[in-house]
C-alpha cells in the first residue's frame, strides 16, 4: 500500500493541490491501524508470519515477522510517516505541486523500503529493503539538488551506507553458507551452531560495520549531522525515528544471536560511549537548530547501542522505552526546529528569539518536548532513563559507563533547554515579523508527538504492556514481566536523574561560554568532524586519476598491453598456485594430416600478419587465420560453429576493407624497435600461458553432467534437434541476445564513421 502511494504521490499532487499532504496522509494512517489491530496478538506472545517462495535454487523467501519488537518499528514508522505527510503537505504549500508530490512519493517509497526491512524474516530480503533505505535517504537528503550542501551530505550519506550495507551483505552470505539457511527464525534457533563455527568472528565484525554505518556509530559519526541538509520533513522522518535506528535494530536482533560471542557486548558499550561522547561535544559548539538536534540525535544512538551491549531483562526494557521515547520527543522538536526555520528563513540558534509571540503553540509543543528529552517527570522520557541507569548498575561494567551516561544525558538536558527556550523565549527582539505562521498541517505532528510524551508517562501501564512488554521480551528471547512505571521509589538512579539535570541546568545557564570556547577548538574539530572522510575519499579519487592517466590515455595499443599482461599474470599464478601439478593432456588416436596442414595455413597467416608492411596483405592474412579456425569447426563436426565463423569474418573483412580504403595503403611502423620486441615478448608470454591452461585442462576428466543434461533436455523442452541452436536460442538466449546487439551496434557505429560527416547544404544562390 505504500510502495502503490509513491507511486501515485506526484500525479495526484497535480489534481489534490493544498489538500495533498492530507489526502496522501491515508496512506500511513490506514497502514498504522492495519498494524495496530495485531497488538493483542502480538501482546499474547505470538508471532505472526507471513511466507511466500520467491528465488527456491537460492534458498530465499519473501518471508515477513511480525513481532514485539518488530510491531513497535512498524508502528512508529506508520505512525509518525503520517505525521511527516501532514507535515510536510503543510511546509511545501508554497511551492509547486508537482515538488510536493515528488517530495511525499520519497517519504512514501522509503516508509516502503523501511517497513520492508522490520518485518523481513529473511536476510537476503532484509537486505534489499536495507539498501533500499539508503537510497531513497540520498535522494531526500539530496532533494534539493540545486544547493551544492545538498548534493555532498547526499553523495557522503550514500557512500558510508551503501559502503556498510556491503559489507553487511558480506556477513550475511557468510551466514546462510555456514547454516544452509537466510531465515532469521531458524537462524535464531541454531544460533549455537553460528557460534561454533569457525567464521563467528568475521560475521560479528561485518554485521556491525553494517550497523554502525547506518546509525552513525563511532568512527562514521560524521555523516548524519551533515545530512540535516535535507528538509526538515525528511530530517524528522530519517534522523530521528527511522532510517538511523536501522542499526540498531539490526544490533537488537542479532544480539539474541551473538550473545555467546565474548566481545560482542564489550564492543558494542565501547563503541556506544565513545559515540555519545563525541556526539554530546559536538552537540555543544553546533550552531545551527537542526545541527544541534542532529548531534543529539548521535548520542542518542550511541546510548542505544551501549544498552544493546549490556545483558540482562532491565537492559532490554531499557532499550525498547528509549528507542520510543526519543522518536516522540525528537521527530516533535525536529518540527518545532523546520516551522521557525521555515517561518524565519534563520537556521542559526544565536539569530533566533522571540519567536513565542508568531509561533505560540510551536513555542509550547517545543518546551513539551524538550522536558521530555531532559528526562523530567511526568514524561516517558524520565522512565527511560531510570531504566537506563537501572540497567547500567545491574550490570558488571565499572563506573565508567555510568560517568559517561550522566555527563552525557547531563547534555542532553543542556540541549533540551537551549533549543525550547531560546529560539522562542529569549531575546524577543531579534526576530521582529515572520514570513509564515503556524498552520494545522505544521501544528498537527508536534503537539500530537509531545502530547503522546506527557500521556504515556501519566499512564504507562497500559503501553508498558501491550507494547514495551511484547517487544522486549522480543529482544530477551522470553517472556519479561514489565513494571513501565513513573515512580520507583527512592533509588539510586533518581539520585543520577537529579545529577543530571542539575549538571544539564548549569551548560543552559553557561551555554554561551561553553560553546564559545568549543568553537574555538579547531583541533577539536579536526579530530571529532569529517575531516577523515575527506581525506579518504580525496585519496580515493586521487588514485583514480592516477590510474585513469596510466590506463586510459587513448593508447589502444596500451589498453590491449594491459588486459593481455593482466590474463597472463593471472593465469601463470593460477597455474603455478593450483592444487595439483600441471599435466599436459598427451595426443589420442591417430595422427590427423588434414588437420594439421590446416594449422600450419593458420600459423603461416598469423606469421605472415605480423611481417606484412601492406594494410591490405595484414588484412587478408588475418582473413586466412579466421577462415582456418572454420576449417577446423568443420573437420571436428561443428558445421554450425563454422557457419557462425565465416559469417563473423566475412562482415570483418568488409568492414575493415571499407575502413582501410580512407587510409593509406603503406605506412611505417608507429612503434619502435623496442616496443615491438616487447609487444613481441608479450604475445608470446600469452600464447604461451594460454596453450599450457587448455593442454592442462584437456588432461582433466570432463564432467558431462551439463552436456547429457542439455542432451537429454533439449528436444523435450524446447522442441530442438540442435543442440548448440537450442542452448544458444533458449537456455542461454539472453547471453544470445546480448552478443547480438553488441555485433548491431558496432556495425551501425562503423557505417556512422565510413559514411563520414554529413555535407551540409549550401545557401542557396
């Protein structure tokens, strides 16, 4: 249903104009209640599966899951993609219909790609939605193409996740080799088979690079803060509660999986803090709305992947209560941040105030939002952190994690302060009028998001155990008794809770200075930013001009060295790295002499090829090569082969006689002595190498499966008595095909060049 909304998004914007983002806001909606109505399935224990053949001979289904934790990123995709539709229906009103609809059939066609990959039970599926994600990101963060900002977080944001994304794919090939299988299920079911195998280790590291790429973990931090150059609607929908937490849910499922892996969760709480340090200081000197949000965004996901590396139930209901409450708080301020840039052209914090007075419910949904990312009472957002900090004491780590968490969520409240209360409540007058004011369509996500906030942390049994409960026992691996509860008493982790927003109280009070003197750290920046990307990626490119001004200079001569030298190199280690000695297949039967004089005619032409001074007497010796090969065709009972051959030489012969009647007849030889000794040495180098490959592998026992098979199966089949006719026209027809149009399209480019430029018309007299 979302994949057929993208599809009609930009033609129905043509004829729904104003109305479009509420009409196409159906779309999710109706999915979001389709989803819902399996929560007392889902809340009961059950899975629902859904399974469909797709690819057999590989092993890959279109196999779907739908469980706990799986139900709740459906719902928060379905759900707040209906809040980004109204949203974004709202924040493009002023520009052509045609841009909107374009714009909604992205956020359609990534909802598509992201539901795809939640409810993936089978890998390899997972993986097409996974890749999918990435691309339909670039064409958001990029989706104005006009600004050069634009098009390079763009061009940044595909290469780290289209890079990870391979190298996932990477580690799960590696899986459905060791277990027969790309099923998650029964991969969750053997997963002490995975552990044991010898390849556990590259497939821990590969899933976790795929990972990391994708919700931006330390050292590929970088890209998600430069592609807030997206627009806001997309900022909202992809940065804050969909395509970064990708990562982690995949981090989330396989830990079940890993769980026996030694340094899996060592590695994942090293990673996770060291990603919410860097991103709590860069959060700091940002100076932008959306920068400063998307910097929060890191460390939130940081905080996320430490919980996935901790053990036990607590760490699980942690992890499931954090991923919800940051989609409800950051989607609402990534709003709140799009209507005052929208309504002020101004993305700076420090040019930004006053902005209560033209934006007055923005202003409130903002504040809603942030005491809920602060991790104040009464908001979901406290909850979580208890559980944060619950699950870090249960745990056997030492008390650095535990500093690292309060430093970090003490920015986290810091952020929360500076983004509700200065745009919109200090210094009044530096934005004195507003070029757009508050509309429902850009009202309706932030009020609902930061209202859902306030409600589920008043009443948080109820979502504690039709949806919290479900999906952490999901990731557990069996049942949890969830107690989602405001107050737990007077606990050691209300004393943190108070730590940190004491902490987070005094960086609001000194903002400016703190930030103030980050800025002033380049080296900082220089460490911490993308500087290292660039240096990669210009190294990158630098080696690619290199090897271009090498390899592609216009020299066919060179061109042909290159492939020629690579096969023989090639080959030779081949040849000398095998298995087995080299054996040269000794002659059977009797001695043939019509096939050998015919193979003295065919080295007699290439001999006298390589003497001949005449353009014409070169061409009709190498006319004599490729009228012998047919001989020889004919002489071993492949009349039809022969056919083919003379047929392909005769077309050569006339074109090269038609090319070679606009050139001279004679010309000196282009090369010198020493290049024609080394063309000279090459060409025997290969035909060398290439006479020991076939005489080797005319010695090893032919396997005829293929041929009986073809044998047996080409009558009853495809109705032919030719064998090679019938492989050529139906087993391999597409390869046929392919052959053909490259001989078309060279004859038709040939024609081009003899016919020669086109005489233009005089004028007339």
């Amino acid at each position: 249903m979302a994949l057929a909304g993208a599809a009609v998004a930009r033609p129905a914007a043509t004829y729904l104009g104003s109305k479009t983002g509420w009409v196409m806001a159906l779309v999710p909606f109706l999915i979001f209640l389709s989803l819902f109505q399996h929560l007392g399935t889902v809340a009961g224990g059950e899975t629902v599966i859904a399974h469909l053949s797709w690819v057999p001979s590989l092993g890959v289904d279109l196999a779907f899951r739908l469980d706990g934790f799986s139900l709740l990123f459906a719902l928060l995709i379905t759900g707040i993609g209906t809040l980004v539709t109204l949203y974004a229906g709202a924040y493009f009103a002023d520009k052509p219909h045609w841009e909107i609809g374009r714009f909604l059939g992205l956020i359609l066609l990534f909802m598509t790609a992201m539901l795809g990959t939640v409810l993936s039970d089978d890998l390899i599926v997972m993986f097409v939605f996974w890749e999918l994600t990435s691309l339909t990101s670039f064409m958001l963060i990029g989706f104005d193409a006009h600004k050069a900002e634009a098009r390079k977080s763009a061009i940044q944001s595909l290469l780290v996740t289209g890079g990870g994304g391979l190298v996932l794919f990477a580690g799960i090939l590696i899986i459905g080799m060791e277990l027969g299988t790309f099923s998650f299920t029964e991969v969750l079911a053997r997963s002490d088979e995975l552990v044991a195998s010898p390849w556990i280790g590259v497939v821990v590291v590969l899933i976790m690079i795929g990972a990391f790429t994708k919700s931006a973990q330390f050292p590929f931090h970088f890209w998600l803060p430069n592609a807030m150059a997206a627009p806001t609607p997309a900022s909202a929908y992809l940065h804050s509660a969909t395509m970064v937490k990708l990562g982690v849910f995949l981090l989330a499922r396989f830990d079940a999986v890993f769980a026996e892996v030694p340094a899996f969760g060592a590695t994942l709480v090293v990673i996770g803090s060291t990603t919410m340090m860097i991103a709590a200081l860069q959060a700091l000197r940002a100076e932008g709305f959306k920068a400063v949000l998307a910097q929060s965004t890191v460390a939130s996901l940081g905080i996320l992947v430490m919980l996935i590396g901790l053990q036990g139930e607590v760490a699980a209901v942690a992890t499931v209560g954090f991923i919800l409450s940051h989609a409800l708080y950051k989607a609402a301020l990534f709003f709140c941040a799009g209507t005052a840039i929208h309504a002020t052209g101004e993305a700076s914090l420090r040019k930004l105030g006053g902005l209560a007075r033209f934006l007055p419910v923005t202003a409130v949904a903002a504040v809603l939002a942030s005491l809920s990312m602060a991790g104040l009472p009464p908001f979901v957002g406290f909850i979580s952190k208890e559980y944060l900090f619950e699950a870090q004491l249960n745990n056997d780590w030492n008390i650095i994690p535990v500093a690292v968490a309060v430093a970090v969520n003490a920015v986290m409240v810091g952020v929360a302060g500076v983004v509700s209360i200065r745009p919109f409540y200090f210094k009044g007058h530096r934005v004195t009028s507003v070029k757009h004011g508050e509309t429902p369509g850009l009202l309706a996500g932030p009020l609902l998001l930061a209202s859902g906030g306030i409600l589920i942390g008043l009443f948080p049994n109820a979502i504690g155990q039709s949806l919290i409960g479900p999906a952490a026992s999901a990731l557990y691996g069996s049942p949890i008794d969830v107690s989602f509860q405001l107050w737990h008493g007077l606990t050691p982790m209300l004393v943190l809770s108070f730590a940190v927003v004491a902490i987070g109280t005094a960086i609001v009070i000194y903002w400016d200075a703190i930030h103030t003197y980050l800025r002033q750290q380049d080296g900082l920046y220089r460490l911490l930013g993308d500087r290292g990307y660039h240096r990669v990626l210009n190294g990158v490119l630098g080696a690619a001009r290199g090897s271009t001004r090498l390899l592609q200079n216009g020299d066919q001569r060179r061109y042909t060295s290159v492939v020629i030298a690579t096969v023989v190199i090639g080959l030779a280690i081949a040849l000398v790295a095998g298995p087995a000695a080299i054996s040269i297949a000794s002659p059977e039967g009797a001695l043939r002499i019509s096939l050998v004089l015919v193979l003295l005619l065919t080295a007699a032409g290439a001999l006298a090829t390589v003497k001949a001074r005449s353009l014409i007497a070169g061409l009709v010796c190498v006319g004599i090569v490729g009228f012998a090969l047919a001989v020889i065709f004919m002489l071993n009972g492949a009349p039809d082969l022969a056919l083919t051959q003379i047929a392909v030489e005769t077309l050569l012969v006339i074109l090269l006689t038609a090319v070679l009647l606009r050139l001279p007849a004679r010309q000196k030889h282009s090369r010198t002595t020493s290049e024609r000794r080394r063309d000279a040495l090459l060409a025997t180098c290969f035909g060398g190498v290439i006479f020991i490959a076939v005489a080797s592998m005319s010695a090893i026992p032919i396997d005829l499966r293929l041929s009986d098979y073809f044998g047996e199966t080409s009558y009853l089949d495809a109705y032919g008595r030719n064998v090679v006719n019938v492989i050529l026209v139906d087993y391999r027809a597409i390869d046929t095909l392919g052959e053909i149009a490259v001989v078309a399209f060279a004859t038709i480019a040939a024609w081009a060049l003899l016919r020669g430029p086109a005489a233009r018309p005089g004028p007339k007299e």
